[in-house]
C-alpha cells in the first residue's frame, strides 16, 4: 500500500491548523472556512488540560490537549 498521499494530506492539515492556532493565540481574526463566523479560542473548559477552538455555529471545533 502506498500511504504517501494520505501523509501529505495529514500534513498539510497539521500544518494548517497549526498556523490557524498560531494567528488565534497572536489575537488575531480568523473566520471558519465554512460559515465565515469568527474562531474564538477558549482555554478555560470544563475538561481540566483541554482547550477549545470553533466558530459560533460550531462547523468548526479543534479540541487542543494542553498537557
């Protein structure tokens, strides 16, 4: 089996979201792919070492592990 398309794919979604946490982190505006609406980064949730990234409608969620 030939897994080298989906490591790339893997990888650039690393990198992407990587980036997109970086510019959140930095305070600056980012807006979801796919309704447009703001991210917010949330690193005070219920779950103890866990913090949280999504837009308002919640199309888009990344769950960070902050251990």
């Amino acid at each position: 089996m030939d897994f080298s398309a989906l490591t790339k794919k893997s990888s650039a979604s690393f990198n992407q979201h990587k980036n997109l946490l970086k510019k959140l982190a930095k305070g600056q505006t980012v807006k979801c792919e796919v309704c447009q609406g703001i991210l917010t980064l949330d690193l005070k949730t219920q779950q103890p070492g866990q913090g949280v990234a999504k837009c308002p409608k919640g199309c888009t969620e990344i769950v960070l592990d902050l251990a």
